[in-house]
C-alpha cells in the first residue's frame, strides 16, 4: 500500500507542458472594432471601470480589466470580440489601448545590460501586499510538476535576501506598506519589482478601499506589469522568459 501510495510522488514520470504550448496558450481580452458607436454599455457594466469612451472613443485600460468579458456579452452591436492580450508591458502606460490596437507589440524586452546581470536564471520572492490570494494560488503552481518553472531557471526564494525580483501581488493596504517597504529594503540591488495582477497594477476591485495609490507603482518603482485576474502560471513564465531575454 505504501509503495502504491508514493508512486504518484515521482515527478519524473509526469510530462510537464510543452513550452511550444506554454509559449502560445494566450489569455484573450475585449477589444472593440470600427463599428463601436460609442453607446457605453459596457463601460456602465465594467467592474473596475476599465472600459472608458472619450470623444465617441473607446479606451481600454488593461490594468484594470479583469478579463470577465462581461463587456462582450453586453454589447448590443457585437461590437466588442476577444483578441489574443499582452502577456506583460514594461510601462504602466503600455497597457492602455484604444480600439483597433495590436496589444500584442508591447512586449518588449529589458535593456540587455539589465538582461545580462541577472544571466539565465531570475531567483523571485513573491510580496503578498493585502490580495485576496488568488494570485498566490497561481504562484504557488508555477512550482509544480505541471508547470515546473524551475527547468527555465525560474525559482522562489523565501527571503527577499536572496531575491533578484520581488512579485508583488495585492493592491497594497495600508497595514502592509511597512512590511512591503522593509521587504522592498532588505532586497539587494540590483533588483526588478514585479507587479502582478490587476489589483497590483491599479488597485483592482479594491481601489476604493484601504489602500495606497492605485496598485504598487505609488509605493515602489515597477519594472514590469503582468495584467490578469489573476494572471495564469504560464502567463507570468512566458513574460519572465521574453522580457529577461532568458533561452529555453
């Protein structure tokens, strides 16, 4: 019976996903075409306020969006279709897209003198700045045999002592600025802060509550932003593999 149990404990006998796979499994987001009139149902029906219209202009802050794709299943001109999202963008900025937008080119890499300091490998610790914990799920993924991030040198530490980025998820409470700022602190230079999720990036659902600024870039300075809700565990190693130039 034991040795019936501990079987299914090798890993090495389980097939990890294909990173052909892993590279083209893209999150889909709302994108609305030409034909938009600009009747703004969706924006009355977006959560989070990320759909806004300017002018008869549609606008998307991806920052914010939640990916529900509630906006498509309200728009009464089927105006509003799923197109392939960004995995990450280096700017907070980058992440905003009016309609008829390729989202996909902003996925740029970091300068090589960055991408060279840290080599092939990126050593994370993961900064739970007051989440709901749906990202740490995620994280925590990204570790087993499915996934194994480790095969692409991708590896969580548990003291930001060792760390070479911190991920940060949450919309930063106040109750967790301080243990956030002396983490941020305790983290050698250089370093890359990462922020993951759409409540990191701008607040998310919880912008309105007992939080700092809109998402983390108000508490420390942002390398990178990984939109999502939350964000997949081949999602956050696609965007580490591309923006840090790492081989696979």
């Amino acid at each position: 019976m034991l040795k019936r149990s501990l079987k299914n404990l090798i890993t090495g006998d389980r097939n990890t996903e294909p990173i052909d796979m892993m590279m083209d499994d893209r999150e889909m987001m709302p994108m609305a075409s030409s034909d938009c009139v600009g009747c703004g149902r969706c924006v009355d029906n977006c959560p989070t306020k990320a759909i806004s219209i300017d002018d008869n202009e549609w606008r998307i802050d991806l920052g914010r969006c939640l990916f529900c794709m509630d906006c498509e299943m309200v728009c009464e001109n089927r105006c509003i279709s799923e197109v392939p999202a960004p995995d990450y963008a280096l700017t907070r900025e980058e992440l905003i897209f009016d309609k008829d937008t390729d989202p996909s080119s902003v996925e740029r890499c970091f300068d090589r003198s960055i991408c060279k300091r840290f080599g092939r490998s990126v050593a994370i610790r993961e900064l739970d700045s007051g989440s709901c914990n749906a990202c740490e799920i995620e994280l925590n993924n990204m570790s087993n045999q499915f996934y194994d991030a480790g095969r692409f040198g991708i590896k969580v530490v548990a003291s930001p002592r060792h760390a070479d980025a911190l991920l940060v998820t949450g919309p930063m409470c106040v109750n967790m600025s301080e243990a956030c700022k002396r983490t941020f602190d305790a983290t050698p230079e250089p370093k890359l802060v990462i922020a993951s999720g759409s409540c990191a990036i701008s607040g998310g659902m919880f912008v309105k509550g007992d939080v700092i600024g809109e998402g983390v870039k108000d508490s420390m300075d942002v390398a990178m932003y990984i939109p999502g809700c939350p964000p997949e565990p081949d999602r956050v190693i696609r965007s580490l593999i591309k923006a840090l130039r790492m081989r696979h």
